[in-house]
C-alpha cells in the first residue's frame, strides 16, 4: 500500500508502527473497583464512545469493531452513540459523564459544540479522547491523544491522485456542512490539485439528495471530469450519477469498504484515501485501558496517525479479504 505518512512529520506525527506493536503487546485491564471479569487481567474498565455518525454510515461500523476488539482484550464495557448533530453530541457526551465511565472517546467534527462538556468530563477527572476529526482542536480540548490521519495531508494527497487519474475540473462533495475535517480534505486537495476543485455541498443523511446534487452538477457542466467523495457510501452514488449522466467523469474517494474495494477492482472508482478505521478504534480503546493501567499516553500527547495510504486497482486486492469481514 503506498503511504504518504512521512509528509506529516511537520504537524507532529506519531510514529504509527510503533504505536501498533504496543497496542498488540498490551492485554488485560485496570481502573474501578471490579464489577465483572470477563477476560484480561483486572477490573472492568467502562468506557463510552460518542461520535457524529449519520446512520447508515459503513465507515463507523468498522471504527466500532475495532474499538470492540480491544474492549474484548482489555476486559472493557464498550458503550457506543452517535448523532451528527453537534449539540446533540454533547448531551451524549453528558450522559457518557453522568454515568460516571472510565474514559470517553469522541469525534470532534464540530469542536465548538463540544467545548463545554468536555470540560465538565475534565472537571469529573474522566479521560478523554479523540479520534478521526479535530485533531487540530484535540489537546486544547482537553484530549489526552488523538488517532486520525491529518486531514489536510490525506486531502492533499487526494489532489496528486486527481491529477494523476486525468481529471482537470472536478467536484469535491461534502456531506456535512460544518465538518471541520471534511473541509479541511477539500483545502488540502485543492493545493496539490492543478486543475479546478469546486466544494459541491450535499445532505449526507439524504442519499437519493446526494444523487439528485451529484447528477444535477454533472448534466449542467460536461467539462467535469472528475469527482472527490469524502466517504465510500457516497463513491457509489456518484458512480451511479456518472452513469446515469453518460459523464466520462472518473471517482476518487475517501474510506473503504466491502463494496468500494471491489468498485476499485473494476475500475468504476479510481482510487481511496485509507484512513484505517478499525485501528481508531482499537488504539482509542487500548489508550484508554493503558492510561488507567500504567499511565500511558501513545504518542507522548501528539497525533497518533492512522492514514492516509492510497488504495488503488494495483493494490486492493491486498486488502479485498478483511474488507469482506468488515474490518478494512
């Protein structure tokens, strides 16, 4: 798989195959008084994950089979919720503190929503963090490490891989409005990228909206030869707005899944930014079972990076057998 983590050296970037050697060198659990145990060597650690998650979104069923695997090895209750909305994340992270859990993971897609209660989570002496989006606004927050890839990094290789592909006017399609993240990917492209790079807003939570956006640009404007998803789920649409529209426009995305790896496969989408979601949530998990069991912190506070690597039909085979199980 061709990485590009060496660029993000400048921005603090955690060694990541260090990281993973400890991950998987680490077993067992500490924290509160046992109430169960059910594997590992300690008391039972709960620990409340809360993301911006539309439903319906494969990338977050990955990032939770992660998380869940290392909650089996580390004796962890895993507690999962999502809303997109940013205020209705914080009551989420609310309930995650009032519960009085070991540790909380968040995503921080809209950071200002998610200032004040993580204070509150500061003030309980809960641990805190953060993983996928927000790594710039992580420690100021009050998280004691993020895992992501750096999203204007991933956004700029994005850019080199559209002018490989050919593409000389293309689209960059955002499915959140507010999402500090996803911005920051079209940013990042719209530097490395020659051509033009337009932000086509859509409602992500509406996929037949993201059809009817992504197929209504390309019929009013037949010079777009290129199209940029920021999620695998919205590849397909765009592949079925390009057919449907007979543009010879060509996709790129970010994020995989089952379906994307084999689209890859045939030809129908170019190439995927791999941010490695199963392995957010594995390392949220164990840092969280570490910082309680021996006051670890990977990464020595900065950014542990978990992409971008480019997937393209010359390498998706390598990853076509976990895709199939739901954990690529």
């Amino acid at each position: 798989m061709r990485g590009v983590f060496a660029r993000g050296s400048s921005k603090g970037l955690a060694v990541l195959a260090a990281s993973v050697l400890v991950l998987s060198a680490c077993s067992g659990s500490g924290g509160k008084e046992a109430e169960e145990d059910t594997g590992g060597s300690g008391p039972r650690l709960e620990i409340a994950m809360v993301t911006h998650s539309a439903p319906g979104d494969t990338f977050w069923d990955i990032v939770q089979k992660g998380a869940q695997a290392a909650a089996d090895k580390d004796n962890v209750e895993f507690l999962y919720s999502a809303d997109p909305d940013g205020g209705k994340q914080a009551q989420l992270v609310q309930a995650a503190i009032d519960k009085k859990v070991d540790g909380i993971i968040v995503t921080l897609a809209k950071p200002d929503a998610m200032k004040d209660v993580l204070a509150r989570a500061a003030a309980a002496d809960i641990p805190v963090v953060s993983i996928n989006s927000g790594q710039e606004e992580s420690a100021e927050l009050g998280a004691i490490a993020h895992f992501g890839q750096d999203e204007s990094i991933a956004g700029e290789a994005a850019g080199t891989e559209l002018g490989k592909i050919g593409a000389s006017k293309a689209l960059c399609v955002v499915h959140e409005q507010g999402n500090v993240g996803l911005e920051a990917r079209c940013d990042g492209a719209r530097k490395t990228f020659d051509g033009d790079l337009e932000n086509l807003f859509v409602q992500g939570a509406n996929m037949p909206d993201v059809k009817s956006s992504i197929t209504a640009k390309l019929q009013s404007d037949k010079s777009i030869d290129g199209v940029l998803t920021l999620g695998a789920p919205f590849a397909a649409t765009a592949v079925d707005s390009v057919e449907e529209t007979g543009s010879e426009a060509k996709i790129g995305t970010f994020d995989l899944n089952k379906d994307l790896i084999a689209s890859i496969k045939s030809g129908a989408i170019e190439f995927a930014v791999d941010q490695q979601p199963y392995l957010q949530g594995y390392g949220a998990v164990d840092q969280l079972w570490l910082l309680k069991n021996n006051g670890n912190v990977l990464g020595g506070g900065r950014p542990v990076l978990t992409g971008p690597a480019i997937v393209t039909k010359d390498n998706a085979a390598e990853l076509e057998a976990f895709a199939d199980r739901g954990t690529r």
